[in-house]
C-alpha cells in the first residue's frame, strides 16, 4: 500500500500533512510512503528528512497522485476550494483521501469526490470521544491558533503585557479579554497569562469555569440563561439572536475595559457568532486590540474583513484565517501525529479496513462508491 503526501498549495498553507517521524509507524504497518518533492521544506522537514526514514521521492505531484492509494492531506478539494480543482482531476475511482474538508460548506468539491469515486475522510468530523482525542486536528490546530493569537496581539499592542516596576515607574498589566473557551480560547487565556497579562474570560457554557480559572483567569458571569448551550459532543450550539443581543449589551463594559480582546467563538458549520459590534469597538481605548479567530467563519466582530488589519478609531483588527499555517513546524508535527493514529485506525495486516461500525470510520466519512454518506453533510447540503 503506498500513502502519498502531496505540498498543499492553498494560498499561504506552509504545513505539510506528514511529517518524517511518522513514516516509521506507517511502515511498520505495512504502507510506504511517496512524497512531492518539497512537500515539508516550507514547514521546516526537507526531502533529506523523509528519505532518511525510508520514504520515496516522487519524479512530480502527477506520479503521487497516481501512485498512491491513500492520500494524505491538509486541505483536501474542499478546504482549497480553487487550486484543489486541479487534484480532483489527478483523483481516480477507489482512491482514499484523508485531511481537512469542510464538508458542510464544500457542496462543489464533495460532490465532486462523489462523482469520481474517491472515499474522502473529513478530520473536521472527528467525534469528540476519548479514543479519538490522538485524532483530533481541530484540537491540536486551534491550540496553536490560540497560542500565536496572543502573540500577534502583543505585537500589536503598543503596550507591555507584564507587570513591572523600574526605576522609571510601575507599568501596570495589560488587560486581555478571551471570549470563547474552547481549545483555542484557553490556550490563548494561558499564553496571555504567561505573558503576564490579567486575563477574563467569558464563554456561554458554564461549565468550562473551573477550567478557566484553573488557568488563572478570571470568568465573566453574564445574567443570561444558557442552557443548551453546547451538544453532546462538548461543542458550541447557536443561539438566538436575542441571546446574542442580550449578550452584546451585556459584555459592552468588559470589553470596553480590555485593551486586547481574542475572540474564539464558532460554530460548526455555521456563521460565526458576532459578539463585538462597532459600537462596542468604538467604546474601546485607542491603542486596544481585537484578534479575531472565527474571522473564517465571517467573524465575531462586527467589523472583522478575512485576513485584513483594519483600524476603527485607533482601535487595531486582525483577522488572520490561517494561524496554524503561520507556525508550520510544530502545527505539521502535531498534525502528523493526529493524522497518523486516524490512519493506522483504518490499515488491518496492511489493508485498509473501512469498518462503518467503527464510531470514528462512520462520523469522518463522506463519500464512497459514487455517493455522499454521511448523513449530516447530506442534510446540510440539501441532498
């Protein structure tokens, strides 16, 4: 069995979907692996990396394409909804593709799987159960995310996180605001606090406090009754809009007071909420910060534009898509691992298994022989 991995050409994606540490349990399974040419060297593994652990190079992406029974990827056709056009002409009938999809927002691109007869495997839906914590990428890519979010804001800021006390006066801390407590949210919350801000942070879902102030940071408790808040899986739910609203007027004077505010809130496969609005942007300091992680999903400001830095009355907005991208070393390393232990979950005496019994094999995958499958993606795409 050959696994092939090819670069991902997603504009500014500088990750790499196997890194050369995995090879080895791969092999050791009973696949090879076939490479492009180049395909880690933006994430800092060069060819010398892959070939030393047993991996072949490939002549060009056509021979990996062709090669390969299983290909492993970042972002599959329908997370690089442009240049993936290419690869799904290179895809053939029985071919497996594993990686990043977007399944509930890629009607094109999966029925397009569909149609060639690739079996595509979505790691956005990795169920969130204790056996598959070691595959889930959304966990490991959201913790970078939340890590370099607190670092761009530093950066931006122009004022010191810490507190100190020199010769020349005391600097008092800077003020962070996290809305959102996921994984990505209470990363942020302890690299800001490393940093030596004084954080807060609010979420809709009560539950996650004891997590925020085991970081040490302080939970904003709003008089909002948020009950179903989150599904069986742990994960956000939308709300109503006059729960938004409520929520807005309600978080004004906290965000007022923060001279950096990360916001982190998504739902799966829908607009993200807003939680910011311009009047509230407004009412910060000048010099304050937003970094805005849900900017992909539309944003939770009012005033976020993808991947653009705005300045609203002295106040900065970031809004980068692709964090992970911006930290390839350890985001592919992670990645890989993630990738690796789905991978092996499916090879049995160097065969791939696809059992639907497995909980793990039947949420993740999308489409096999000619059809959509998965029975959420159908719905939401109106199949």
């Amino acid at each position: 069995m050959i696994i092939g991995i090819p670069a991902e050409t997603f504009a500014g994606e500088r990750r790499v979907a196997l890194t050369p540490s995995e090879i080895g349990p791969i092999k050791k399974a009973g696949a090879e692996v076939l490479f492009e040419p180049g395909a880690g060297t933006s994430a800092g593994f060069p060819d010398k990396g892959y070939l030393d652990k047993g991996a072949r190079l490939a002549r060009d992406r056509a021979e990996v394409f062709t090669s390969a029974e299983i290909i492993l990827q970042i972002r599959t056709p329908g997370a690089n909804p442009s240049l993936g056009i290419t690869d799904l002409s290179r895809m053939r009938l029985g071919q497996v593709v594993v990686g990043l999809m977007e399944p509930f927002s890629a009607k094109g691109p999966v029925q397009a799987l569909a149609e060639r007869g690739v079996t595509a495997f979505a790691l956005d839906l990795i169920p969130r159960i204790t056996r598959a914590q070691s595959m889930d990428v959304l966990s490991s890519q959201a913790t970078v995310a939340g890590y370099k979010s607190v670092i761009i804001a530093a950066e931006a800021l122009p004022r010191m996180f810490p507190l100190l006390m020199t010769a020349a006066g005391t600097i008092t801390p800077a003020r962070v605001l996290v809305m959102g407590a996921g994984v990505a949210g209470l990363q942020a919350i302890a690299t800001a606090r490393r940093l030596g801000a004084v954080v807060q942070a609010y979420d809709v879902r009560p539950a996650v406090k004891e997590q925020v102030q085991s970081l040490g940071a302080k939970f904003v408790e709003l008089e909002l009754k948020a009950e179903g808040a989150e599904d069986r899986s742990g994960y956000a739910k939308a709300m109503d809009e006059e729960f938004y609203r409520r929520q807005r007027e309600l978080l004004t004077k906290v965000v007022a007071a923060s001279d950096a505010v990360i916001t982190t809130a998504a739902v799966p496969g829908k607009k993200a909420p807003v939680l910011v609005t311009g009047e509230m942007v407004r009412a910060m300091a000048t010099g304050s910060v937003i970094v805005d992680l849900a900017a992909e999903r539309g944003g939770n400001c009012e005033l976020t534009r993808p991947d653009e830095t705005i300045v609203e009355q002295g106040i900065t907005i970031l809004a980068p898509t692709n964090l992970p991208a911006t930290v390839p070393y350890h985001a592919s390393q992670m990645y890989s691992k993630n990738i690796t232990a789905f991978l092996l979950n499916l090879i049995r005496e160097g065969k791939l298994i696809i059992d639907e019994k497995d909980e793990i094999v039947r949420e993740t995958l999308v489409t096999h022989a000619n059809q959509i499958v998965h029975p959420r993606v159908r719905e939401v795409l109106g199949i």
